[in-house]
C-alpha cells in the first residue's frame, strides 16, 4: 500500500502518486505511459489520468506494481483492474501483471494452448496473488512453467504446487537446488514440443534460456529487448552477471531462427516482420561487439 505522506516530490498533483518504494521497473510506464514517467531512478505521475481508459490503464499499474508504489487519493472500484490481468498481448499471449519485487518487477507471460497442444505455458513466475491465481485457474492454470533465468523465478514453488505444472530451467542457474522437474543441460536447442523450443543463451546468467513458440513468440528473459531510445532490439551490457563477450556469442544463435516477437523480462517488448526482427538482431550483435 502506497503512503501519501512518502509520496515523491517530482509527482504532479492530483489523485495517482508514486511513493519512495518504488525500485524503477518499468511496468507502469509500459502499461500507462499517458501517466507514468521515469524522472531519473525513479517513476512518477507526470500527468493525472484523464480519461477512462486512463485511469484504467493507471489501476493496472497500480495493481502490477511489484512494491505497491503507486496510491490514490482517491478511493477506487479497482475490481475491473485485478480482473484484466493476465492480459492479452497477442493472440493467445497474455502479460501476467502482478509483478514480483524478488525478481524486480521482471514481466512473466501466459501461453493459452488447448490441452491436446500441451496446455498452457507460463513463461517465468508472476507473484503468487490470490486473485491472479484464480484467474489462472480459470483459464486452464499451467501444465508447464519455462524459466528463462535464476534471476526471474519469483514464486515458482507456489504456482508448480498449485497447477502441478512441470518446471523447465537450466543446470548451470540452480535448477537442481530449485526442485525443477526438468533440468536442461549444455547448449544445444532442445525441443519441449512441437510449437516450443528451448534455446540456451548463456551471459546475463550461466543457464539464460530463451523460448521460442510457434517460430514467431520469442520470450527473452533478461537476454534481449528492445530499446525505444536506439529503435533497435538491446541487451543490457550493465547487467551481464556471468559474461558479456558469452552474451555476445549465444545472441548470434539466435539468427538461425525466425520470430516477430520479442517478450523480454525486463525491457521493451517489440513486434516487426520476422525479417526486420533479423535486421534488428544484426544491428543488436554489432553493438555489442562494439561495446565493452
Ligand atoms: S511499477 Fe512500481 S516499482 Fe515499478 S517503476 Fe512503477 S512505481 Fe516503480
């Protein structure tokens, strides 16, 4: 719960306030840039909502907000907020909300699929909310949970006990000391099913994985995302936990495959043409190799 009497001075007046909690993720200014801006480490309201759809995409905020930064002074029906997420992105590609701060605000997404293709996929851990749980419960829960990195993994435990779903993760991030039931070793692409396949890309962590569905979704984790200020896809050089020179290696894997989006953990999400998205990965690995 956001405290008005820690709101930050760099909010503009009015209802929706940012307080001092916040830890500078992201979410709210991808869910609700009409409102939300960065003003250096952290975010503020830059303009109050003035609309409905505004102020809904506000409330999402709020509700996705991993430290519970984001208040009102006003009181809120927050109903119809808690219940729009998982969010649709695409087709059958949803955004989790409910973001955790133990993997700092880190974007988790859900793959709808009929039983007869494998069920459903959640794509790293969202934090294990009483109503997003429910949510996911009705929508068919998970029989399988892809986790990108050890840095992402949030609430897994919870949401594999709840939905019994199979967990994937890498050897060489913990997966082991984890309890994940399927533990991926080397480097080699591995193919989960027909629509999914595993791609290990060590160097923001050891065990980095990335998912590619159906040749077009490419869930990214912390590996690659796409950045507005260069309009070109990025990896994050300051964050490199394991290796840089390693992250620049296992990106070049990824230009024997075709996908038109990227769904990053942390970062923007982008969609293009699977030919853009190589141009973009090509300009991506330049930079890299340029930048120590
Ligand atoms: S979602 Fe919360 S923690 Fe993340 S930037 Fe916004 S206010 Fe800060």
């Amino acid at each position: 719960m956001a405290s008005y009497a820690r709101r930050l001075p760099e909010n503009v007046t009015g209802d929706f306030f940012v307080d001092d909690t916040c830890i500078d993720c992201d979410a709210c200014r991808q869910i609700a840039p009409a409102t939300f801006r960065d003003h250096g480490d952290q975010s503020s309201v830059y303009r109050q909502p003035e609309t409905e759809e505004e102020t809904r995409l506000a409330l999402m905020s709020l509700v996705a907000c991993p430290t519970g930064s984001i208040g009102t002074t006003r009181k809120h029906d927050v109903r119809k907020a808690i219940d729009a997420f998982p969010t649709r992105l695409a087709e059958n590609i949803y955004f989790c909300g409910y973001t955790s701060e133990s993997s700092f605000g880190a974007w988790s997404y859900l793959i709808v699929r009929p039983e007869s293709e494998g069920g459903n996929v959640l794509v790293d851990s969202p934090r294990f909310a009483g109503p997003l749980v429910k949510r996911l419960k009705a929508m068919g829960g998970a029989s399988l949970m892809f986790l990108t990195h050890k840095d992402d993994i949030a609430d897994h435990d919870s949401f594999a006990k709840k939905f019994g779903c199979r967990r994937v993760m890498h050897a060489q991030d913990g997966a082991a000391r984890y309890g994940v039931e399927q533990i991926i070793e080397g480097e080699d692409a591995l193919r989960l099913d027909d629509d999914l396949l595993v791609i290990p890309v060590p160097g923001h962590t050891r065990g980095h994985m990335v998912l590619l569905y159906k040749n077009r979704f490419l869930f990214t984790g912390d590996h690659l995302a796409w950045s507005p200020a260069r309009e070109t896809l990025t990896a994050f050089r300051s964050v490199a936990w394991y290796s840089w020179p390693e992250q620049t290696r296992s990106m070049r894997k990824l230009l024997d495959y075709d996908f038109e989006w990227v769904l990053p953990g942390h970062g923007r999400i982008h969609h293009a043409s699977a030919d853009a998205m190589h141009t973009h990965l090509l300009n991506c690995i330049e930079w890299m190799k340029r930048t120590r």
